[in-house]
C-alpha cells in the first residue's frame, strides 16, 4: 500500500529536482487529454482514456483545444503579415 499524497509529493519533488514550475500532479490527467485530443484522438477515446462517465465531462478539454488552435492561426496570420510587410517595405 502506498500513501495516497506519495504520488504528488514525489512528482513536486522531480519538478523541484528539474527546476520546473510547480503544477498539481492532477494536471497531467487534464495535459494527457488535451494531447491527445489536439492530435487528433476522438473524444469518445480520450472519454475512456480518462474513465469519465459522462462525455460532457471530457468535453470540457475541447475548448483548451480551440484556444490553442486559435493562437496557432494568430501566429500564423503575424507572420505572413511581417513577411508581406518587409517585402513592400
């Protein structure tokens, strides 16, 4: 049997260790199927990947999805903006 607060103590630790910024160790559920999902992955998939009963449950991840989906095409649209800027410029 192990601790339950074992996991989250030995994973702030490797963060601590890595000099990387503290996260819950919770947040690599919510990271795993943001992946997932933002490659591709059906929902129903990641839905039991993560063992939620509910599909509103998972469909909560899908707006992480759409926010970085949008910054992607932000980041596109600057640079093709400054390109065609220097160009006339």
């Amino acid at each position: 049997m192990m601790y339950p607060k074992t996991p989250s103590k030995q994973f702030a630790k490797f963060l601590e260790r890595h000099n990387i910024e503290h996260r819950k160790f919770h947040s690599l559920r919510h990271t795993s199927a943001t992946l997932l999902l933002y490659n591709g992955t059906d929902l129903k998939t990641v839905q039991e990947r993560l063992g939620h009963a509910d599909l509103t449950t998972t469909n909560k991840y899908l707006h992480l999805v759409e926010q970085a989906d949008v910054e992607a095409v932000n980041s596109l649209e600057m640079l093709l903006t400054a390109s065609k800027n220097t160009k006339s410029g």
